[in-house]
C-alpha cells in the first residue's frame, strides 16, 4: 500500500505518476475487453461515502472494485452516525480500521481533507464542491486514447468554473498543457481558489468562440452544479451565450473532441447535435471512470504493478491472480 497516499486533488500525484496510471489503465482495459480475469485486490474492500448523488461515480467504483476481485461497500451519510453528528475524524479512523481503501463524494474539500487526515488507508475523492480529480483521470485517458499525449495540446472549457474546471486547470500545470476558460461575467476562475502556481497554462476569454478556437478538446458542464438549484433561473439566463452547439466546434476545428461528464441537458450548455455527434467520445469518457479508477485503486493498494509482473502472474501480494476464463 502507498502508505500516506491519498487521492484528494489532481495535484497530489506527479506527471510520472499519472504516466504510470495512463499505461496500466489501458493495460486493464485491454483485459476487461479480452474477458481475461485480473484479480490483483481479491480480499479487499473499499468504502464508498456518499453525502452528493450519483449514478457514474458509485457505479464505477463499485464494478471497478469488483472486476479487481475486492468489494465494495456503500454507505450513504443519511444511513449513517454520520448525518446524526459523528465527527468526521472519528469516522476516520473508524471506517479505515474495517476497510484498505475508502472514496468520499461530499460537498466542502475541508471535509474529505479532515477525514484523510485521521486515515490509516488511502482517501479517494469522488467529487466536492471544489474538485473532481477521478473525472478528469478519466478525460484525459479518453484523450490519449484518441489524440495521443496531451502534452502541449489546448483544451476549451467553455460555462461554469466549477470543480470540473478547476481540476482541469490543476491538470494543466502538472501534464503541461493549456486550458482556454470562458464563462460568463461573475463566474470566472479564481486562480487562488483552484491553487495555481501562475497563469502560464490558462487563458480566460470574455468570447466563448474565441477560447473554442484551434482547441484540441472543446468541453463543458451543467449550467448548475449540484446545491445550486436555487440559482438555475438565473444561471439560464447567465449562460445562454455559453452553449456548446455546431458553430463553435467547427471554430475548434474537424479535429477536435467534444466531452461533457454526464448529466447532460441537451439544448442547454451543448447542443444535441454536438453531444450525439461524430466529434463527441462522451460514452468512451464515462467508461474510461471504471477503467482509470481501477488503475488507481490498484497503485494505491499495491504500489506500481508493471504488464510482466501481470502476465507472469507475480504480482507484489499474493493475492494477486489473473486467469484466463
């Protein structure tokens, strides 16, 4: 296990480390495709804690665990002495005695960062209001899948600069490569908040068309973001110069991709034409959450794996098995 090793923001791991989890998610994904068995965390169990709803996070989580031969267990706070006023520390060190690996989707990043600090196994962050560092793990693979390294490459982010936004421009400065951010007035990023280091890998634009122009990658999220309903009005009227339609990919270019995280709400911040069409890979990015999560619930429970420590069925536990079925 990498003792100490958590999960909380995109910065936490290194470009080498990212490098690693790229290979061996495609590695993984290759075996889940070819229906070969890889059951490197048989005996394990993760903890899923879920304060926020979701369909794509528990889902992914929860077969990624079990396609690695470990489980899942999913406790939601209103199940728990959690949403009675147990204090998250004593939660901590509670639920890490009883599980290896535990991921967290709640709302304020203060909150998983006090529960990884009181735990004995690593901390996963599954999304807050902050940060979605699982999301773009996942993004950036689709990506490399399709386009190769995104090293050097522009990515448009075009709507709220919200956690998916900032984990992107956290990504930025580690993976090195630009992101071009347009969001309406009141809405922009805030460098301080998101913990950049400069502005040298982001540009923010008054004119969506003008950051979507010549990107690689063109890609947005719901108008609202879960706990601000109270503002959709609002925010619909704040955004309706911000939606992604077939005017301005042809402004990013026949080469460029579109992703979107899921929900979407078509007519809304993308078109459906965009969204169903040839430039989209938005279903291989979802899939991509199971694949990439796999490969960093395998590094953060045993440490780095290579492809020949795989095949040779001699991995660094013993419970490490892979079968062909």
């Amino acid at each position: 296990m990498n003792v100490g090793k958590h999960f909380l923001q995109f910065k936490d791991f290194t470009r080498d480390e990212f490098d690693h989890l790229f290979a061996r998610a495609r590695w993984i994904k290759a075996e889940f495709k070819a229906y070969r068995k890889y059951w490197p965390l048989c005996d394990r169990t993760l903890v899923m804690i879920f304060e926020k709803a979701s369909t794509r996070t528990r889902l992914s989580f929860e077969a990624g665990m079990q396609q690695l031969g470990g489980s899942a267990i999913y406790l939601n706070s209103r199940d728990s002495q959690l949403q009675r006023g147990e204090p998250v520390e004593d939660a901590a060190q509670v639920i890490s005695r009883m599980s290896d690996v535990v991921m967290i989707r709640t709302f304020e990043q203060a909150i998983i960062e006090r529960f990884a600090a009181h735990s004995r196994v690593p901390v996963i962050n599954g999304l807050t209001n902050e940060y979605h560092p699982c999301q773009i793990l996942a993004d950036i693979f689709t990506f490399i899948e399709h386009r190769g390294p995104i090293q050097g490459k522009t990515v448009a982010w075009i709507g709220d600069s919200n956690n998916v936004c900032n984990t992107w421009l956290q990504a930025a400065e580690v993976l090195d490569f630009r992101v071009q951010v347009s969001t309406p007035p009141g809405y922009e990023v805030e460098p301080g908040r998101v913990g950049l280091h400069g502005t040298a890998h982001f540009e923010q634009f008054a004119d969506p068309m003008a950051a979507a122009r010549g990107a690689d990658l063109v890609t947005t999220d719901v108008w609202t973001s879960m706990g601000f309903e109270a503002e959709n009005d609002e925010r619909r009227r704040d955004f309706a110069a911000w939606r992604v339609d077939s005017e301005m990919m042809r402004a990013a270019g026949a080469q460029a991709l579109f992703m979107h995280c899921l929900p979407v709400h078509r007519g809304e911040e993308v078109s459906a034409a965009v969204i169903d069409g040839p430039q989209s890979v938005v279903w291989d990015e979802a899939e991509n959450r199971m694949h990439t999560q796999k490969a960093l619930l395998e590094y953060l429970l045993l440490g780095r794996i290579d492809d020949s420590e795989c095949r040779a069925g001699n991995g660094s536990t013993s419970a490490l098995f892979r079968e062909t079925s």
